[in-house]
C-alpha cells in the first residue's frame, strides 16, 4: 500500500499530576535574389550610415532633442523608482513590467530621433543602454512571477549591472549639453544571503500557557512560521532548514498555522527575498487544557514543514498579499 507524502501535524496529550506528570499521545490531525547589387550611403559623406534618425535624416536642434528626451524623462524615472517602492510580490511584477515597457517604448521612440551631431554616440549608448535594461526587466519579470526573485533589492541586485551601465550612459549624455537623461536614482545592492539563528522569535507574543508547538523543517530553504488566533499574529518564528525548535507557552485556543519558505532573509521587509513560498495548513489547531480533580491535562502539537511519507496534514498555497505580514 502506497502512503501520500504530505506534512504532519501530531497531536499529543500531557497530563501533569499533583506529585507525578502522566502522558498520552494520540494522533491527530531569415542578398536579396537576383537583380543588381545595391548599396546604401550618404551623398558626400564618408560613406558610412549614421544609425539614429534614419539615412540622411537633419539632425535635431539642442533645444528640440532636449525637448525630446524630457518628454520621456519622468515616465522612465519614475517607472524604475517605483520598482525600487514596491512592497509585495504581486506589486513588485506589476511594477517590474510596467518599467520594462516604459524603457522599452522609450528606446524605440529614441532610436528613431537624430541627434545633434556632437552628441551622436553617447546617444546610441545611451539607446543601447535603454535596451538592455528593458531586456533585463523582462527577463526578472519572469522571475518574479516564478517567485525566484520576491522582494525589490532581489531584482535590483539581478538587474544590477544593466541599471548601473544606463545610469553612466545617462549621466554622460546629460552632462553632454544638459540632457534630461540621468534617469537612475536607485541603487542596486548585491546579492545576499542573510539569516536569522533557529528559533529566533520575529514577533512574540504572550507566550505563558502550558502547550507547545514543535515543528520540525527537514527541507532544503529556511522557513518563517506565523501562528494567528482570531485574525491576530501570535507569533512568528525562523526555523533553519534541517533544523527543529518548540514554541513554549501557547495559551489554549484555536491558531491557523502559516509559513513561508525562501532565501535572503530581509529583516526590514520581514521578507525572503528569493526563492519564496507561502502556505498554511488547512487544519486549524487546538491548544486545550482540561482540569481534574488530581490532573491538569494540555495538547502539544508537532508539525512538519517538508512532506514526509505517512503525513496527514493539507496545506494550501497563499497568496502573498494575504500572508500575515
């Protein structure tokens, strides 16, 4: 007989006498073809063609390129400053694809203009720039939706060189003529891997009841588990992966057990940054204590963040935008 490998929540009953403790447990829970030769070339130049602006296209006024690029200056900006505001995973994607189609657009349109002529190759680079950048967004756009980057500085530091080579090419298009072309204001910091110590509390609670919660993280990623009780947030704990820590103390009730699986721990977000999850167990968990005339007896539970053969416990994805923060 084949068992399903699922988490496991284990419910134990203790029982602490006068003089003795007494314990039960129970389970719970593409040339041309033919014809001539052809060739292309500017009359009376030196024979080369001049990308931006098409073939023998007048080169624009100082006054009327600077007009051009401000036009666009704002919404690019902007667009890249609010990738680096975003705040949760659904705001980052969205963020992130509207920046890479404003970047985009915006070297289209760039590429098309000609420039004054003192200023033609900073201006292709910074085209070039633009295009890269856009590209890079596209691809961590992906990557956000596939929750590999979670948090703005992950897809900052991903993006980190292409952000750094459009913000030299801007700066040294504006200082060309004073340009409106520096539209970088963030940083991109580099890739990281923090973490807290096992059992390090994120938020603690009143903890003075009699039960406890084990849980055991035999995955591959550290985990974060949030225990709510009517809405509010109890707790929330850092588990290393192959790691195990008891929560001491909780009061009886009825608590739904959260958890969010990643890497990079970022404390100021209280967020993994890569590689992240988010689930609760379906099961609601009950901390009850019953007294006797001679006995005081209480619940403690253990769960198991990793499927393991014989588990009988569901969980179920969440979204991050609902994930007690």
């Amino acid at each position: 007989m084949w068992q399903v490998a699922t988490p496991r929540l284990i419910s134990s009953v203790l029982a602490l006498a006068t003089l003795a403790t007494l314990g039960a447990c129970s389970s719970g829970t593409p040339s041309p073809a033919g014809g001539e030769p052809t060739a292309a070339g500017v009359a009376g130049g030196d024979g080369a063609t001049h990308g931006s602006g098409g073939q023998g296209a007048t080169a624009l006024t100082p006054q009327a390129y600077r007009s051009e690029l401000e036009s666009r200056h704002k919404r690019m900006a902007d667009a890249i400053s609010a990738v680096a505001r975003a705040r949760g995973v659904k705001a980052l994607d969205q963020r992130v694809g509207r920046a890479e189609k404003a970047l985009s657009g915006a070297a289209d349109a760039l590429s098309e203009l000609a420039p004054p002529e003192d200023v033609r190759t900073r201006h292709e680079t910074y085209v070039a720039s633009l295009r890269d950048f856009a590209g890079r967004l596209s691809d961590a756009s992906g990557k956000v939706g596939a929750r590999d980057l979670c948090t703005s500085s992950a897809v900052l530091a991903d993006v980190g060189d292409q952000l750094s080579a459009l913000d030299k090419a801007g700066k040294a298009l504006q200082s060309a003529g004073d340009y409106p072309a520096d539209v970088v204001s963030v940083k991109a910091g580099e890739r990281r891997t923090r973490r807290l110590s096992n059992g390090a509390f994120i938020r603690r609670g009143t903890l003075n009841g009699r039960s406890t919660l084990e849980i055991d993280n035999g995955g591959s990623r550290d985990a974060v588990v949030t225990v709510t009780r009517g809405g509010a947030k109890v707790f929330s704990v850092y588990v290393r992966k192959k790691a195990k820590f008891k929560v001491k103390g909780i009061r009886d009730g009825s608590y739904k057990i959260y958890f969010t699986h990643g890497a990079d721990w970022d404390g100021r977000n209280k967020a993994f940054t890569r590689d992240c999850s988010f689930e609760r167990f379906d099961k609601t968990v009950k901390f009850k204590t019953t007294y006797t005339a001679t006995q005081i007896l209480w619940h403690d539970w253990r769960i198991t963040l990793h499927s393991i053969s014989g588990g009988n416990a569901r969980t179920s994805a969440v979204d991050p935008d609902d994930f007690p923060g």
